[in-house]
C-alpha cells in the first residue's frame, strides 16, 4: 500500500444524486410580494461540497431549505463567497435555455480562486443547472410549474453561489466549501418600469471621490461577495435620493467604470474623429466585472454595427477610458446619441439620467431621436436566449432537454 | 390611534433570556487539535436578532449550536458581515477581565453600519459578552470549566458579529441580522513559538504592487469580512514560503500600513533629528484597522516613554506615513531598534524579518541588543488583563462577576 496523496475528486454532474421533494411550494404569480422579495426560491436545490482533503464530492439534487452553517464558518466572517447571477429562459419554440452558461461558469471559477475558496471544472455548471431545472420541471401528472411551457418569455433567475462553511475562525484560507444552485422567480424591471407609464430608464448617481467601489490590484473584477456588501450604503443613499444605481467613478480624473449591477454603455461622436463610437469601460484595468452581457453586446456590435444596420448609422466599438467630464462635455456638445447598461438582472436598459454633483445629464432627451442601438441589440439577444427570429440554434443558447423518466 | 411609527427596540442586554445547555461540550487541552482548530466553541453563545421593522430583540443566550441561514440570506452573498476580536482573561487575583472591551463595541456599531447592518448601543455588547461567561462559569457542582479560577494566564477568543441573515437576494440593505458572540480557547502564539526553540518574532512578507488589501475611500479601517476573504490568497501564498503574515503596503512609494490581522510599529532613530521615534502608520487615511491594542501601545508609549524609562531611552511617539523605503534605509544604516506588530489574536509580538523582494531585512539581529520597548509594553498591558503588579483597579480592565444564582 502506497502513500501517494489521494487525488482529489473534480466538480461531476454526471454523478449527480437526486432526492425529489414531497411538499412543493406555491409559485409566486407576477408582480405579487413574494416575487418582488427576489427571494422565494423554487422546490429544489443543488449543493456540492467540497473539502480540502477529497475535493469535490456528489453534487445532489434535493428539496430547497436553510442550509446548518457553524457560527465559525468563514463565510461569516471572511466573506469567502462569490456567485453568479444568470437567468433561464422559456423560448417560443417551448424549450429551456441558458445564454452562455460556460462563460458565467468560468467566471465563477475564476471568483472562487480570488476568494481562496475551490476551483473546478466549470463546464459542469451548466449540466448542474439543467438537472435543477430538470427537477423542477414535468414529472406525472404535474406539468412545469415555475416556467410554463405554454409561457414563452418568461424566466427565472439562478444564483450559482460558493461559500467557505468550515469550522475555521483563523484567518486561512478555507478547507471546506459548499457550491449551491438556488433559481428564483424575478420580477422583470422594464416591464414593471413601462407599467408606471415612467419613460423607461435609469437615473444613475454619480460617485463621490470619498466613496470609492474598486482599486486596481484589488478585486472588482470578480464576483466576490465583499464587493457588494461596503457598496451598499452608497446603493441605499442613492435609493433614497430616487436614484436605481451609483456610477462608480474612479481616479483623479474620474473614470467612468460601470453602474452598481451593471456594466455601462455611451453611443456618442467623437469629438476628434467625428466617428460614432459605442464606448465602455476597458478590462484590463480590473476595477469592473467583465459582463457576460457586457461581452456579448460587444461582440454584436463588433459584427453587425461596423456597416449601416437598418436606419442605424455605422459605430466603432471601443474598450477605453473615459470620464465623467467627457461625458458632460459631449452631452453639452449634443454629441451623446444613447446610454444603456447590460447585466443578467438589468438586461439592456436605457439610462435616462446621470446625476454629477450639480449637474443633471439628461440622456433620454439628449439622445431619443437618434437612439435604437440598445433596442437592437436587446432585440439580437432576446431573440437567442428565448430562441425565436430564426435563433433557435445559436450557439450562445444552451437549450437544457426535458428530463427523461426512468 | 394614531399611525406614528413604531419605536424600534435598542440593543438592551439587561433583559436577556437564558437557556441553558444540558450538553456540555468537552473543553479542550491545551496544544490539543481541537484546540488549534481554533473553532472548538464553549457551550453557549448569545444570539440577538434584529429586524428593520421592529429593532433588536431580546438577547439570548443558548447552547451553542449551528445557524440555519436561508440560502438568499444577504450574508451568503454580499458581505454583510464583520465582527470584532476580543479575548477574555483570567486574572491572578482570579477575577475575570476584558480589555476596554468598550472600544470593540464601538468599533464593532461603526463597522456594521459601514456593511449597512444595523447599529446598537455599543455600552451593551461587554454586558452580553459578561452574561455569556457567566453562563459558561460555574454552576452547582460545576466549576468554571472553560477558564479555571486557579489558573491564571488563561483566556478564551471572544467573536463578536453581526451578519445579515435575511432571505434577501437583491442588491439592497439587509432588512434582517443577527448579532452572535461566540467564545473559542485559541491557543497562544508567542508560547508554541517559543516552545519550538525559534527566535521569537513573525516573518513578515512585504506585499507586491499588483495586490492591495485597501485603498482610500474604501473600509479598510472597518472589520469587515470583506478585507479578509479577498486577502486570504496572498495570505496563503505568504505562508507557503514560510512567512507568517503580509506586510501590506499601499501605492506608488509603497507606504507601510499594517501586517494582516495586526498593526505595525518601528522604533528607530530619526535620521533628520537624531530622535529615538516609535511610529505606526496613520488612521486618517482609513487605509488600517483601528486597532485596541495599537490604541493602548500609542497611549501607553506617550505617557511613560516622554522620559528615560528604566534602561530604555526616551522615544517620541509618531503616527505618520512612511514606506518599506524608508524602513529599508533605516536598517542598512542600523538605526532600526526593533519592530513588532500589536493585535489582540498576536497581542505584542516582535517582527524577526522582512522581507521586500529580494532584500531580507533581518530585524532582530538589528535590534536585539536594544530592544525592549515592545517587552516593557506588553508586560504593562499584561498587569491590567491579568489584574496584577498593582493593576488590579486599572479604569481598561472591565471585571466580570460571577453570576448570582438566583
């Protein structure tokens, strides 16, 4: 009997194990209290541990509840969390989809390194997630009950999350983990937002240098917990000022780096060029969360915006630094065509307004009858994520298949 | 009746309910693993929930026992969560004492707030900390298991903190925490060292300019989990080669701020004034922890090293920026006396080597025939936690009663 070290087990769906449950909970209709708490989850959810000493172990299927953490765990007090937030759609044609899932997989990964806690094969995420919709899906005599089939167009939010829920309080990094899938039924914001007869779009708040929500050589590149939770007072301030996100600026010279949730989006002139430019804040800064929508909406507009595009005149896409002074300036200039921001929870939403200090930049009217290039492109992904317009098969939508009784 | 709103309920530790374990826990030995597991809790632990509704209700205090948190609880996601670190000593005369345990209340309600968690009247948290160890104190026929009234020197980790544990995936201020204080025997750094025949002092590895702990307009003086998790892979990284924290150094001159879980101090001779100076970096750049102990060293230093104290030379107390550079400097040209870091985890250690990048700045063969300002200093803080050398009434040493059985 040798000594070698034991090899430590990878993340595998394949061996998922499945305990269905026997109490199925109400489904919250649209718009009432228990979708807008964004917090009543579906009947089931996926968990997998991990440990230092044997990695990963079953994933499993099983009826949702509060998870028994120790009081000494180190996701309560080192924050040692991340998570993803994706959605799964329900298309015309009746399937399931995710948009591509294997990016918020890797990024989940990449996450979970920063914040010391496991690594794993992340191409694994997306069949996890299927097996929970699976679940959650027809079985006899009880058809899909959170995402109907006859419901194209509707979706739900999945929150991939892992933690640290060892019994560690010394400051190390953590020996046990947890990786969790919960899916949750979200209220839709633009909808909600048209209903109030509102014109659609977000009023963003412009950091103050005091506050400051990431540095270069920090981590506000990945989806750490601890990113989140010291932005909030700025959130909640803004909230009470009326405002829907802050835009965190950054540096001296203020740096536009992207808005709470979101990432941040300018169509504009360039005053050098005369060129129309869609613009947004660069990655290899690391001060922003590089976007799956973010790098999907780049990719569209790389392709299909380089040429006219119905009445929608030519844009080069850049990645570049640019301030809130530039913004102001082209905004007095009449050279801002349209702003949006992209994200999983947000989608692409028109920002109406930007709030600096005294100054109000009102981009709704700077630039509502030259705008459509946001609409296009939501209309473009829409069309892949709920699989219609002939996108059916587009590699960016990962359909998940009914589950197979056996 | 009127629609006034309701009267949120302060933080009141006199009305504290109490149930008591009938399953005592085994306390563990000294250099025992479960011991250096540093997560072995006593039998019980005090729990007051919090609700934006309706404030805090009644502190408990329970048989110590896993938490059953919501998958969605803020704390799992976003960070909501900090703590303090505080210890409880066994005195020679046998009392029970905390460390100006007012200034960790204080610290602790700044912090939460700053994680938007909700804040308290700091007076109260001592009192429940006080009832928690009188619970874990005698009883009939029971003696103080946790820390023997005849053994002096003893302490117990006190964890105070406060996390938001409602089901709350959205981005927003939690609604729902929980306020917990946990007591854990943790075992004492500066005897294992000792014990294991080393030169005494840590090894400190100076951080790189592409990894910062914390930066301006950020919470790096708040003890939020969130400057942990994110720092735990440098942590790692440094132990890995042997080192036992980061020295963490921020921006272009890489100024020295503190070392992980610890402040940091030099005594050295100033090179433009020729004065003996003790200096640790400042707090009005928010980029270090406030800490206690580093609070009492700079008190302590003021009051008793104005003069010739004993065989030791006056020093002049300074809290001002400086870098490696400079630390650098003052050890090729021997004008270092010694170094050490204060924390109530490492207390008063002294700090053997730095190392930046290549250059090993071997600290205690530059100091050691001269050092003795950081042994002065931890005996004084010694004779007020352990109540001796006249320091039994010391106005930083908090005593704990027994509890009247009533």
């Amino acid at each position: 009997m040798g000594s070698a070290a034991p090899t430590l087990a990878e993340l595998d769906a394949s061996y998922i194990k499945v305990t269905r449950s026997t109490n199925l909970r109400d489904v919250p209709l649209p718009g009432s209290p228990e979708e807008l708490s964004h917090s009543h989850c579906t009947d089931h959810m996926v968990t997998v541990r991990w440990t230092a000493s044997n990695g990963w172990d079953t994933p499993e299927v099983k009826p949702f509840a509060n998870l028994s953490i120790p009081p000494t765990a180190s996701c309560l007090h080192y924050a040692t969390e991340c998570f993803e937030g994706m959605k799964v759609y329900r298309g015309q044609d009746g399937k399931l989809r995710l948009f591509r899932p294997d990016l918020n997989g890797e990024r989940l990964d990449g996450s979970s390194k920063r914040a010391s806690l496991p690594g794993f094969r992340f191409a694994e995420l997306k069949h996890l997630i299927a097996k929970l919709m699976q679940i959650d899906g027809p079985r006899m005599n009880i058809p899909y009950r959170w995402l109907p089939k006859d419901q194209p167009g509707r979706f739900l939010y999945l929150r991939p999350t892992v933690i640290g829920n060892g019994t560690q309080l010394g400051v190390q990094t953590p020996k046990e983990a947890l990786l969790f899938i919960i899916a949750v039924p979200w209220p839709d914001p633009s909808k909600k937002k048209q209903e109030e007869g509102a014109p659609h779009g977000l009023k963003l708040l412009a950091s103050q240098p005091d506050t400051i929500r990431a540095w270069p050589g920090g981590f506000g590149y990945a989806k750490l917990g601890a990113n989140y939770g010291p932005s909030l007072a700025a959130h909640g301030r803004a909230q009470a000022l009326g405002f829907d996100q802050v835009l965190w600026l950054f540096g001296e010279d203020r740096k536009v780096t992207e808005a709470g949730a979101s990432n941040f989006f300018i169509v504009w002139d360039n005053k050098e060029t005369g060129k129309r430019e869609l613009i947004t804040a660069p990655l290899d800064s690391q001060l922003i969360l590089p976007g799956v929508t973010r790098r999907s909406v780049l990719e569209l507009a790389r392709t299909h915006f380089a040429q006219p595009c119905g009445k929608l005149a030519p844009v080069e896409v850049v990645e570049r630094e640019f301030t809130i002074g530039d913004i102001e300036e082209a905004w007095k200039e009449g050279r801002i065509v349209e702003s949006f921001v992209s994200g999983t929870a947000f989608f692409i939403t028109p920002v109406k307004l930007i709030r600096n200090g005294n100054v109000d930049i009102d981009l709704l009217t700077a630039g509502a009858e030259r705008a459509g290039y946001a609409a296009q492109i939501k209309s473009w992904l829409e069309a892949i994520m709920y699989g219609k317009d002939g996108q059916e098969n587009h590699k960016w939508g990962f359909v998940i298949e009914d589950e197979i009784e056996n």
